[in-house]
C-alpha cells in the first residue's frame, strides 16, 4: 500500500468506538518497531513527527522511511505533523508527502486560530491530506512548545463546535485534562467536557498526551469519541532505558545494531501495549 490519509482511519475508529495509535517516531527503529507492532496486531497505525524531529532529519528522509514501511505493510499507514505552528513548514511537509498535518495555532485567540486552521483546511484538502487542530491548550512540553500548568486551558465544548463549523477541519484535539510528557500522579481528565464535546461535533477527536493515561482512562476517553491517541514519551523513554541497560551491562560497546535491537524491541512491546488498550488490533479489516 502507498501511505494514505488519517481521515478515512480516524472516521472508521470513531464510528466503531476504537482509537488509531499514533506514535511520534525519531529514528529509522522507532519507526519499524511501531510498525512491525502494528503488522502483528493488524492495527491502523499514524507515524508522526514533530516540528524538531522534521528538522533533525528532514521531512523527505521522513516520508521515504514511511513509505517504504506503507509499500511492505499490509495494515493501512499515515504520516502525520505533529504540533506545527509554521504555516510554510506545513506546505513543505505534504510537497514532501506527508498525508496529515496538525496545524497547532492554539495559542492565539479563537478568531485567528480559526483562520489559520480554515487556511491549511484548504489547502490539505486539495492534496487529500488530513488536518487536525487543537481548541484550549494542552499543558506541558513539546519540543519547543512549552505551556505551564496554571496556563493550561479546557476547550468549550460551543467552541468546539463553531470551530469545527467555521474551519471545516477534518479532526480536532480539544484540551480535556491531558498533558504532554509524564504526569506527576494521575492525569485530571475532564470525562465530562468530552462527552459535551464529542456530542457537538461529529468529525475525530484527538487525544493528546497519551503517555501515562491509566488503561481504564484511556478506555473510558475512546468510548466518548477519541479516535487518535499520540503517544510520544513513553516510547521514548522504552527505547532510551533499552540502551542504557545495554551500556550499563557492557560501557565498551560501539556496535549500534548490539543496543539498536533491544532497543527496538522495547518500542514495539510498548507500541503493541498501547494498540491493544486502544482496542484497533484486528481492525486493519476495516480497510480490506
Ligand atoms: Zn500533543
């Protein structure tokens, strides 16, 4: 298969009350090891990166390793943008072939994230690309992008559903509680303010910071209309804790394919983990 757009994924999950993983990859064995786990659970998969990661690698290093991975693949595969403020960085990501993108203006006031938003829309349409958008604002840190905790602001669910209206944006990420990075005890997730929310709009909706959600929450989110949970961290930190056990066992070790295997392993333990919580293993069929 050739990589495809995360909005037919994101609608399928919605409507059958499961969620796609989308996992924010950095390194050519992030990437295979989320998709050799998704390949076993015969689950949808998002690649994703962000902003630094297209930076440090360049988005068309990005596209081919994803293309390649779609092209071997038999579960359906899309390449998403995580959390861009750049307008000109967005077009550059679908010249290069990504086939979603997050246009992230929720830090301005509601008119002018709307704008901007209404502006990628049109052009992603154009070129079958998905867009998601994010209303309020998700606490914590992400690459660059750094909102303190008192800063943190919930969508309003009339907002939500004006923005979807106004935009015409395919998928939204409203704040509900969550946050990015580890949490320090439980997330506060407003279960509430998402049911308001899922109950005005009928596009996807995005849950971000899924690293740390307790199982039972994360179920209780997807069964009130998350369809795409971002999960960055925690594989970060499987894949960087892999390694550093291997150096702890043996310091002198300059082989990276010695501690790039483990590694990737713990990746994929973690990715498969999450598939499953997310309930979309076994629901590659729905695109059959
Ligand atoms: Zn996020």
């Amino acid at each position: 298969m050739t990589l495809v757009s995360s909005t037919p994924l994101l609608q399928a999950a919605r409507a059958n009350g499961y969620a796609v993983g989308a996992f924010n990859v950095h390194t050519l064995e992030m990437l295979q090891a989320v998709v050799e786990a998704a390949e076993e659970a015969q689950a949808p998969l998002i690649l994703q990166s962000t902003v630094g990661t297209v930076k440090h690698l360049g988005a068309e290093y990005i596209v081919s390793a994803a293309e390649t991975a779609a092209k071997r693949a038999s579960v359906p595969i899309a390449l998403h943008l995580d959390h861009c403020t750049e307008f000109d960085l967005i077009v550059q990501c679908i010249r290069a072939g990504y086939t979603s993108v997050m246009i992230d203006a929720s830090m301005f006031p509601f008119q002018e994230n709307a704008a901007m938003t209404k502006r990628v829309v049109e052009i992603a349409r154009a070129a079958g690309v998905n867009v998601e958008a994010e209303l309020g604002k998700v606490g914590g840190v992400e690459d660059d992008i750094v909102v303190a905790e008192n800063e943190a602001l919930m969508a309003d669910p009339d907002e939500c559903r004006r923005f979807v209206e106004m935009t015409g944006v395919p998928t939204l990420a409203p704040a509900i509680g969550t946050a990015h990075g580890i949490y320090k005890g439980e997330p506060k997730i407003d279960f509430n303010r998402i049911q308001a929310i899922a109950g005005l709009v009928d596009v996807p909706l995005v849950l971000h910071g899924g690293s740390g959600i307790p199982e039972e929450q994360v179920k209780r989110c997807v069964s009130l209309g998350m369809a795409k949970m971002n999960i960055a961290t925690e594989i970060r930190i499987v894949f960087s804790d892999a390694i550093k056990a291997v150096f702890a066992q043996n310091p002198d070790e300059n082989d990276p394919r010695k501690y790039m295997v483990p590694a990737k392993k713990a990746v994929k333990a973690a990715a498969l983990e999450k598939i499953a919580m997310l309930g979309s293993a076994g629901r590659a069929r729905d695109f059959k």
